[in-house]
C-alpha cells in the first residue's frame, strides 16, 4: 500500500529543512562576524547584506543565523526535556494506574490551571534570571504536564490491546514492554505534541528573552535581538522585520509539520 | 434549580480550595528561595541590631505557618506586604497597574470573541472546497505571529510612520482616557491574533466532529437542510467546549499580555512582574502571581457555570472530573 503524502506536511518539512541548514551552516560558517562592529551602521539590506546592518555596524544576517541556533536549540533541549519527563510520568500513571495516576493527574490539573507563560516566569524567578539553563530547566517543568497528559490517554488506551497482553504473557518484562512495544504505537499522537510543545518552546524563549530575562548577551537569541531592534525601529525597521520573519517562519514551518501530521492520521483512519 | 444552585456551591467550594492551595505553594516557594529579606532590604553593612529590628517590624521573627496565615488574612484585607526595594506597601504600587492589564486582557478577550466565533464557522464553511488551502496556511500562519513582533511592526506603523500613538508613551488613564484607551487597542489587537487563529481552528474542528454525530444525520433525513441544522442545534452543542477553550484563553491573555506591556510601553501589570523579578523582589512576586492565579481559577470557574447553562447534561456529570477552577 502507497501512502499519499500530506502536502502541507511537505511544505512544512521544506520551510523548516532550509532553515534547520540555515542553521547548521551558522554554527560553522557565517558570511561575515557576528559581533564584528566594521561594516557601516544602518546599511539597508543589499546584495552585500542581505539583511543589512545594525546601530553598531553589524551584519544582521550573520547575527540572525547565530540567533535562530540560539533559539532552536533553546527550544529543541526545552521540549525534549518536557516529553522525556512527561512520557515516563504518562506511560507510568497511565499504563499502571492506581493512587500514583490519581494523586499525579490531580497535581497535573493544578499546574495545567496556570497560563503556562506565567509559570515559567515564577520558576525563573526562583532559580534565577538570565541564564541560558534558567530557561531551558523553567520551560521545561512548564511542557511536563501537557505530555504527561497525552501520553496518559495513549497507554491507558493501550494497555488492554492483545497484543500487550499477549506480550505480558510472554513473559516481557514492563521496561521493555512500555517503552519498546507500545512507545512506537503512541507516536501518532506523540509527533504532533511534540511539533507544538517545540513551538510554544520557541515562542516562550522568544518572549523571555525579549523581556531580558531568558538568554542574555554574550549569547544572542531572536527574541533578545528583537528587544534590541525595537530601540532602533525608526533608524534600520529591517532588523526587526528580519529577525521576526525569522521566529515566524520557523514557528510556521513547524507547524505545517504537525497539521500535515494530524491530517494524515486522520486519512489513515 | 436545586441540582444547579448545589452545582453552583460545590464549584464556588472548590474555588476557595483551590485559591487557598495555590497562595500557600506560592508561599512557601518563595520562603525557599528568599533567603533573608532584612538582609536584602538592609544591604551587607547593617549591624545585627538593626536587622533584628527590621526583622521584627516585618514578622519575620515568627514561625512559617504563622505567617502564612497573616499574609493570607493580610491578602484579602488589601495589605499584600512591603516591597523591598521601593519600602512601600505592594498593593499602592500595583493597584493602577492591576487596572491596565485587566482592561487589555478584556479588550483583546472582547476582540476575541466576537471575531473568532463568526470566523470559525465561516472556516468550517471553506472545508473541503478550493479555498481549503489557503485557510489552513493563514490560520497556521497567523498562529506563528508572536504578539511581540506584531507589536514592533505597529508601532512602527501607526506609531513612527502614522503617528496614531507614542508607542513609549503611555498617557494616564484616568487624564486622558481615549487615548489611553487607544493605545491599548493596539495592544489587544497584537494580543489577539495568534489566539483568533487558535480559537477558529478549535472551534471548525468541533463544528465538524459535532456535525458527524447521529443527530445531525436524523435531523437531516427528516429534511432539514443543513444550514438550519448548524444555526439551530450544531452551534449550541459545539459552543461548550469552544466557551471552555475561551476562558483558558482570557486566562492565559493576562500571561500573553506581559510581552505586549513590554512592546508599546503599557505601565501595566505584567510589566511591573518583569522588573520586580529581574530585582529580586519577592513581595511583589508573589501578590502579582497569586492575584493572577485567583483571576486564572476565578475565569474556570466561571467558564464552567456558562456551560452547565448551554449544556444541563454536564450538571448531571458532576464536575466533569476537574479539580479547582483548572481551566483546561
């Protein structure tokens, strides 16, 4: 059987593939130095800057590959760190259930309560702003909840299938049997979480960042840079136009990603 | 009306439980990390007398639980505590700020509701045609809009090139209401797109899944055709969980909303958060998160009561399984 491939879920895949090689070439080449204060200030983009040139004479194309590495990489640890955490809690409570599913799902309902962005700022202002692990540990705690939830949903539902049982009667043991056996039959539902956790992961950095109390210089985030853009709106508008296009189009891209995943899902059922 | 007044109490019940749990886990996290706050407010050259006597003047002398309790009973009576880097009491600094952020989180909810209720339906009309594309790219595009950024491109736009506000400059409400009032416009404007395209998407999903069920398919065979059964018993049944999804929403707007405080230099709420924990102080921290945690449950709770309204079977349900005010 040929499985048709989602279109938006191409278009996603391409829009964030050249931005993810944007993004690797940026770790190891950028065409100009990022920090290098040498190239005139306030060029508008031309050929030579493509993005053109910030209040120090900096090249904002350069700075923005560096920036978006920032970001994403921000964003990827934050998420991982959200789905790993919250799929152990998830497959445990859900797959067992019992007082531990009752006492955490009740405690996941609390958190769940408060906007995810406020919590992530009272977190960071309890281990301390500014720090480039602040964020990704803050907004990490802040994903665990919503993955526990789904991947709960997942094993319970799961977790009576024949093929489980069977297993069981086997004699596969529960490490091997959650996370080799029915890990691969909850990634439907675990894929598109994970394109929206990265999202919100993104635009949570962004926003921290944005507001000096994420990731601070020396190391540039978008979302810092965009802070830095605004002061000099009336002076190069083209470093904030860059900048965001930037977090906007790696925001969309990614989720294009997810829809075409979910559409797709849906198609096969 | 006995089930919902006992529904009604149950909920308001467990509202107060809620409120009470979340102030004492604010509490007590910021016990953890203050350290020791006459040291903070004193600086490293006070001798131990005057920290003793400031430690004193502020009850730090006595026990945790103690506290707790009068900070709490404190909290209702409009004493939240002392700021320590400004020595003035928290609530005088935040009360015109609270002002400001709850008129932005309305304006945008208002925006928000009024644009996206029309709009999902007019989504769920595009389905299937040509014009499905497009809609899916501009409701996934939209979402990607971050507030902050549409925030710099207005004012620069109407502020620098138009001249429409001083995106710095924000005028008192209360000298100059219109204005001010524009300016937040601007402001819920930002806030609300990425949350329009969330609430349209949200709500074409459940317009869909609702139009899949037995009932429409009666309701048409008996030959009524299906515009009038989407108007006349669709909507209705797809409303509660999109009024559910639009109280989280007006919860999460106060968080949403700090960025764009930030953005057009609106003196609200949000703003005042940023600085005070960039400095470190912990009184003000803590009465704007518990303030706008007991928003946060106070809008679930809300958001449930509407729905026991449009949809009696969930009065029967019980709690529909949730704890507190959680507006999920």
């Amino acid at each position: 059987m040929k499985r048709k491939i989602n279109g938006y879920l191409i278009a996603g895949l391409i829009i964030t593939g050249i931005i993810l090689i944007a993004i690797i070439v940026g770790m190891f080449w950028t065409p100009y130095s990022p920090t290098a204060m040498k190239y005139g200030r306030f060029q508008p983009p031309s050929s030579s800057h493509i993005f053109g040139t910030d209040n120090f004479g900096r090249d904002i194309f350069s700075r923005v590959l560096k920036g978006a590495g920032t970001t994403f990489s921000i964003a990827l640890s934050t998420v991982v760190v959200g789905a790993l955490a919250g799929t152990l809690i998830g497959a445990v409570t859900g797959y067992f259930g019992g007082l531990a599913d009752d006492i955490l799902m009740r405690l996941n309902d609390a958190v769940t309560a408060f906007p995810s962005f406020l919590l992530a700022l009272l977190v960071v202002s309890l281990i301390g702003p500014g720090k480039k692990y602040s964020v990704v540990i803050s907004l990490g705690l802040v994903f665990i909840p919503s993955f526990a939830r789904v991947m709960r949903t997942q094993y319970a539902s799961l977790r009576n299938q024949n093929y489980v049982t069977g297993a069981r009667l086997m004699g596969v043991g529960n490490a091997r049997l959650l996370f080799v056996h029915l890990l691969p039959n909850t990634l439907r539902v675990f894929l598109p979480a994970f394109t929206i956790g990265f999202n919100n992961a993104v635009l949570a950095e962004a926003s921290m960042s944005f507001l000096g109390i994420g990731v601070t210089p020396p190391d540039a985030s978008l979302g810092y840079m965009l802070s830095e853009a605004q002061g000099m709106l009336a002076a190069g508008p083209w470093y904030a136009l860059f900048t965001g296009l930037t977090i906007v189009f790696l925001v969309f891209g990614v989720g294009l990603i997810g829809e075409g995943i979910q559409m797709q899902n849906r198609e096969v059922d | 009306m006995r089930e919902s007044l006992q529904f009604i109490l149950k909920r308001i019940f467990l509202l107060l439980v809620t409120m009470i749990l979340v102030s004492f886990l604010t509490f007590l996290a910021f016990e953890l990390v203050s350290g020791d706050p006459a040291r903070t407010m004193l600086g490293t050259e006070a001798t131990a007398e005057q920290l003793s006597a400031l430690r004193q003047e502020l009850g730090l002398d006595k026990p945790f639980m103690v506290r707790y309790i009068q900070w709490l009973g404190g909290f209702f009576s409009g004493n939240l505590g002392i700021s320590y880097i400004y020595r003035q009491p928290v609530w005088d600094l935040i009360a015109s700020k609270l002002e400001l952020t709850l008129l932005l989180s309305l304006m945008s909810f208002v925006l928000i509701a009024v644009i996206s209720i029309p709009l999902g339906i007019f989504s769920y009309r595009l389905t299937g045609g040509f014009w499905d594309w497009p809609r899916t790219a501009l409701n996934q595009l939209c979402m990607a809009v971050p507030p902050f950024f549409t925030g710099i491109l207005v004012s620069w736009e109407f502020g620098i090139i138009l001249r429409l506000f001083t995106p710095g400059d924000f005028p008192s409400l209360h000298a100059d209401f219109t204005r001010a009032l524009q300016h937040l416009f601007f402001g819920a404007v930002c806030l609300s797109i990425p949350r329009i395209a969330m609430t349209v998407r949200m709500m074409r999903a459940t317009v869909i899944s609702e139009m899949n069920k037995a009932y429409v398919r009666t309701a048409i065979s008996r030959g009524n055709d299906r515009h009038s059964v989407l108007t006349r018993h669709v909507l209705k049944n797809a409303m509660v969980p999109v009024v559910t999804f639009l109280g989280q929403t007006l919860a999460e707007l106060v968080g949403a909303g700090i960025v764009v405080e930030q953005v057009l230099g609106i003196p609200g709420m949000g703003r005042f958060l940023v600085t005070s924990i960039s400095h470190r102080d912990y009184p003000v921290v803590q009465a704007i998160v518990v303030i706008l945690a007991f928003w946060v449950v106070t809008v679930g709770t809300v958001a449930d009561l509407i729905n026991q309204f449009i949809d009696p079977r969930l009065r029967a349900s019980g709690l529909s399984g949730r704890l507190g005010g959680a507006a999920g």
